[in-house]
C-alpha cells in the first residue's frame, strides 16, 4: 500500500526536503520507536501500525521515550533558543568524545514545516534512492559535517534517503519508515565516528617496522653465556585480539572478532630470533597481574632479559585496586631483579567503550550515567574511564620506582590505533608499541642487563610454588622422594614422588595475614550490588575474612590410568598447624576418626599423566603452634600434609607437583587468578607416561 502512496506523491522522486505535505502525510502510516540508537551504523526500529494520523497528529509536539514535554526537551537541547527551533549558525567543530546519542537523535524527520524547516544549501547534496545514497547514519550525518550549511541530517535505510537541513523544528518532526533525526551542532568526525559506528575508522597509517635484529642490541648474548629470554605478561592485547566491527543490535554479545593479529610481543619476537627464546607466556583474554607475580618464576625465568607487561585496561573491576597494584609492583620488582629490560605497555580504552557499556550493562550503567557520584568506580565488575586514568597514574609511578619503561596507548588521543571497541589495538597499533619498545631496547648498554638489588617487596596475597618451586616449601618428609619425571625425554618435570606405602610430606605455608588486612581495607569501599548481573555482597566477604575461611589452598597432584605402573593410589590430604581446612574437591571424601579428605589419584582413560589442582578453604586455627614448630621449625606456619595409603591400600603412588595459597577472595574464585595459573602450567605439568 505504502508503494502506491508512494507514487501517487511522486514521493519516490524527491528528496524528503522537497516534498508536499500530503506526500508526507501518507509517509506517517507508521509511527516508529527508536529501541537501539546504535546498530552497527543502523537504526534499529519497532515499528507499530497505526491508522492514517491527521494533519493535526502531524503537528502535535513529538514526545520522548519518557513522555518528557516536547517544549522541554527542545528548552534542554538548546538552552537561549526559540522553543523547538534551532537555525544553523556556522560553527566550530569540537571532538567531544563524551558525545552522548540519546540527547541528539530524534525520531522523526525534518521538511514538513516550511516556515521553520530549511533544506541546506549547496554544496550540500541530500539523496534520496541512489546509488551512492549513505546507507547508515553515521555516513549521512558525516556528509553534513563536511558541509557548512548543514546542522540536521534526516535519514531512513528503509526508504534509501539522507536529507539534509540548516534548520529544523524538533518538537514537531513527523514519523514514519524509519526515519530519525541527528543534531550535529558542535559534532566532530572522530565523535560521531565513534558513536554511532556507523562510519568505518580511518584507515590505520601503514607503519613501516623499526628496522634491526638482535645482533643491533647493545648486548647480544646478556645471560652469561644461556640464551637470553624474552617474558610476555599481559590479556588480549598482548594475545593479538582483533576486533572487527561493533553492533549495538547485539549488546550481549556486540563485538565481532576477526583472525588474531601479530601482536606487539610477536612483532618484538620477529627481531629477537633465534637468538632469544620465548618463555611460556602468561598471556590471555581478561588475564589479571597477581597469578602472574605470584608465579614469576615460572613465566620468566633467571635468563629472563627483556619482558612486556600489558594489564591495563584488564584491572580495576575486582574492586581491589591495592592488590592489583602491588601485584604489579612485585612483578616489576623481581624482573628488574633478573636483570630484564621491562616495558610496561599501558593500553586506554576510549571514552566510547565506557559509554556504550554504560547504556546496555544495566547496574554498570546505572552509576555511569550519574552526574553527581561516579559510584560504578566502587562496583564489582564495573568499571570507567576515570578509574583506568587513576590506576594509569598509579602504574606509572610503579614503573619509575621499578626501573620500568612506560609505553601508553591511548584511544582518545590516537583512534587510528585501535579496532572498532576502541579497546583493542588494530595492527597499526601493535606495530606502534613494538617499535617504541625496540628503539629503546636498541639503544641500551650491558650495564642495564645487570641484576638490581631487591626494593621492598610488594604484598601479592598469593604464593605459587610450581615443580622445582616447591623445595623451598617443603618441611617434614618421609618417603616422598623428589624426581624429574621428563629426564629421559631431556625436559624438567619435577615432582615429588611416593611409591611406599606408609609416605607423608608436609608442606610449610605462611598465610598471607598482612595482605588479609589490606582486602578487608578495600572491601570497606565497595558498594552493595543486590541486582543486576554483578550482584556483589563485599559484606559477607568480610565476614568471611574475619570470622571464617579466609585463605584458600590449592594442591596440584598428578593423576594417571591403570596402563601408567607402579599404579596411583589415594592421596590422604589434611592441614595442621596455625590451619585448619575444609577440602572444597568434588567427591572428597573423609576417613572415619581423621582429619584426611582423600582424593584418588587413578582418573584418567588416556595414556597422559596430567595434574589434578585439589582446592581447600583454610582459616586460623589456635593451639597449632607446636604442630607448626615441628614440621616447620616455625610457630606460625600452614602446614599441609600429604600421605598415601598404608599396608592395607592396594595402590600407593602419589605425586606432587604444585602448590598455590593466598586469600580466599577473587584470587581463589571459579573464574580466578588462581584458574588462569592452573590453565596456562596444564601443559608444562603433563607428563606422557
């Protein structure tokens, strides 16, 4: 029906700024509600069907979402201006990142009142239904930016038509097919861009690589005669994540991801070879520092002389920005104690990120949007701008103190670095970092690759103590035996190993008292979040710190299947000393009369030999000093002991080969730090047997 209107008004021939009232009267058969204002460059719309409004209906003063009076919103967009009409003085074009949609786009569109409406003059070029008619808005409110008598873009993807207008009465903008409406007034390219996503980036600058190798470094070989190591620490940047487009029609899941991108740290690579090798990295999406400080040693070993450390914007949304910090600050620390040339790359989202999270995250959003307190700063899982501005400043002091070089990269200032989240750098991006990294590197002399004197350390909250790690941890033993279950294939896989029956190992664990006390610190600041997809009680959390278990313990055993001989048997686990625990494993069971849980270490149906990480909550136990004294030969001690089966067991192999504790908070959690270790060691761990 709507195409014989359609060609009755000869609608189909003009562009809307040229057609007749009647024509535009039967465009309003449809009234349409913007639902999303963002679709990746497209409008979506709910369409309603309604009957044939009346001239009158025309003219009423369109209404927001909120039912806001037509004259107030007109007073609200254009404060000192004639209510509902705004002319288009030439002015200057700001790059307002802060740019906010719902306040400039309208439902509606412009033409059906001649005495207020004004088509733009040329040059400006409206189009209606032709080829190279803009097919979102971004693309036809960047047309009217690029032209000087332009102020309103009006345009509908249903009917194929931007139209463009110096002035236009908002409050009394007709519906129909689509149609919306964009105040650019004081709009700049990158803004609009970066708003509506309508319109692609700016083709990022094609930039050449830093020419050199390793044989241009100032020290070719710095590990005393072992081949030097170069150490990746960082989440999805460090990993190459490429973000392709954005689409607000899918705010669940909005962002497209393309094939993985040459990182910065593989660019470094590339010069490094063969030379330098690359250690296991601690790298991943959403990955966090404090694994990564807790188990140092095992992602940059002793030879380490050149590492990255990339975990900005990744932090700041657990809520305990001392921890993360200080998390930092010892992996600094212990790197520049290696004698490596650590560069702390410091990735910024743009503001864009943050306001589109704070339109379609709910609870996050809800405090984003209030202009009175920033509460989203104190909530769990939220994050904004401002918070990683803070924790950047915070970094950089941890890197003067620590030797370290900074490298930022910030998305407000540079877009054409990063891909369509704003979040994620592009390829020019990462070629960017490793040449800044490189020039640098470059020019150092073998003085920087000396160990440097140990600074105060930093309080992490959690320990890692992996194969050869664990020696320093181990107090009374009898009958565990410590191996290297790789020598015969000429690889380290230490463990330690009871074949006996009879066996006990007890491992001596210093809790983290001082760190406890700086989480409960932090939890004092946290909101109460009792909806939303974030809901968070820091309250329990606190209780849990002081009156219960408030340290975790995590112990990695080796299982194995009935082909693998002598055969696994039961593990016999319990806590003595200044501990007592609570085995948190699926199916852990209790022996009668005993403090054991018992795990059986005969779990797989394949030929490989992996570890099983068993969990256990811990708390303070008084009275255990003794105990403590004896395993440890010191009263404060953890002491988790370790046993196989007597006599009576018809399997007794047990073996060790990890030990990780710390607070029993978002270290320890289901998606935790401690889940992310277990993750990236799984395959240094196994064992083909």
């Amino acid at each position: 029906m709507f195409g014989d209107a359609e060609r009755d008004c000869a609608c189909s021939a003009q562009p809307m700024a040229n057609r007749s009232a009647a024509c535009l009267l039967l465009l309003g058969m449809q009234i349409v509600f913007l639902t999303s204002l963002e679709a990746g460059g497209e409008l979506e719309a709910r369409t309603s069907r309604q009957s044939l409004p009346s001239r009158t209906a025309h003219n009423r003063s369109l209404k927001k979402a909120e039912d806001e009076p037509a004259e107030a919103i007109a007073l609200r967009n254009d404060k000192g201006a004639v209510a509902g009409l705004r002319a288009s003085p030439r002015r200057e074009r700001s790059d307002d990142r802060q740019f906010n949609v719902s306040e400039r786009l309208w439902s509606g569109y412009c033409g059906t009142h001649t005495e207020t409406d004004t088509a733009a003059a040329p040059p400006c070029k409206s189009s209606f239904q032709q080829p190279d008619t803009p097919t979102t808005m971004g693309s036809c409110a960047l047309g009217c930016l690029h032209c000087d008598n332009c102020r309103y873009a009006t345009f509908s993807q249903k009917m194929s038509d931007c139209s463009l207008y110096s002035a236009c009465n908002l409050s009394r903008l007709a519906q129909g097919h689509g149609y919306s409406t964009l105040d650019t007034a004081n709009l700049g390219a990158g803004a609009l861009v970066a708003a509506l996503g309508g319109v692609p980036p700016p083709p990022p600058p094609s930039f050449p690589r830093e020419p050199g190798s390793w044989s241009d470094a100032a020290c070719a070989e710095p590990a005393n005669g072992s081949r030097p190591v170069f150490a990746v620490f960082g989440g999805s940047n460090s990993a190459g994540t490429n973000s392709l487009q954005y689409n607000m029609r899918s705010p669940k899941n909005p962002i497209t991801y393309g094939r993985r991108l040459s990182s910065f740290a593989d660019e470094l690579m590339l010069r490094l070879q063969p030379t330098f090798r690359l250690s296991g990295r601690y790298v991943g999406g959403g990955m966090g520092p404090t694994a990564a400080a807790a188990c140092v040693s095992r992602f940059a070993p002793a030879e380490t002389r050149l590492a990255t450390v990339e975990f900005l914007p990744n932090i700041g949304y657990v809520k305990d920005d001392t921890g993360e910090l200080e998390s930092i600050g010892e992996l600094l620390r212990v790197l520049r104690a290696r004698g490596a040339a650590t560069y702390v790359v410091d990735v910024i989202s743009g503001s864009i990120r943050y306001e589109r999270e704070a339109r379609f995250q709910g609870w996050c959003g809800k405090y984003n949007a209030s202009a009175a307190v920033d509460e989203s700063v104190r909530l769990y899982g939220c994050n904004t701008r401002q918070q990683i501005l803070h924790l950047h400043t915070e970094i950089a002091k941890l890197a003067r103190i620590h030797g370290a070089e900074l490298v930022t990269v910030d998305a407000d200032e540079s877009p054409h670095l990063f891909g369509a989240d704003y979040f994620h750098m592009n390829a020019a991006g990462h070629r960017h970092v490793a040449n800044e990294i490189w020039r640098h590197y470059k020019r150092l002399p073998c003085t920087a690759f000396r160990p440097a004197s140990h600074q105060g350390r930093h309080t992490v909250g959690m320990e890692c103590a992996i194969a050869e790690d664990m020696d320093q941890h181990v107090g009374h033993s009898a009958g565990f035996a410590r191996v290297n279950l790789g020598g015969d294939r000429g690889v380290s896989k230490i463990g330690y190993d009871a074949q006996a029956p009879g066996a006990s190992l007890d491992f001596c664990v210093q809790l983290p008292r001082q760190a406890a006390q700086g989480a409960l610190a932090e939890l004092d600041r946290v909101t109460v979040q009792t909806q939303g997809a974030n809901r968070h009680n820091p309250r329990m959390q606190q209780q849990q710190m002081l009156h219960g278990d408030a340290y975790a313990l995590s112990l990695g055993v080796q299982t194995s299947h009935y082909r693998n001989r002598p055969l696994h048997g039961r593990a016999f686990v319990s806590c003595h000393g200044a501990c007592a625990c609570t085995c948190l494993w699926a199916h852990a069971k209790s022996v009668s009369g005993e403090e054991d849980c018992i795990f059986d270490t005969i779990q797989n149906a394949s030929a490989v030999t992996v570890v099983k990480w068993l969990r256990l909550a811990a708390r303070e136990r008084a009275g255990g000093k003794q105990a403590s004294e004896r395993a440890c030969g010191a009263d404060d001690r953890c002491v988790l002991r370790v046993r196989n089966g007597g006599e009576g067991e018809a399997r007794h192999r047990v073996v060790v080969r990890a030990l990780m504790w710390g607070l029993n908070d978002w270290r320890f959690g289901d998606t935790s730090q401690h889940q992310q270790v277990a993750s990236l060691v799984g395959a240094d761990l196994r064992v083909r047997m």
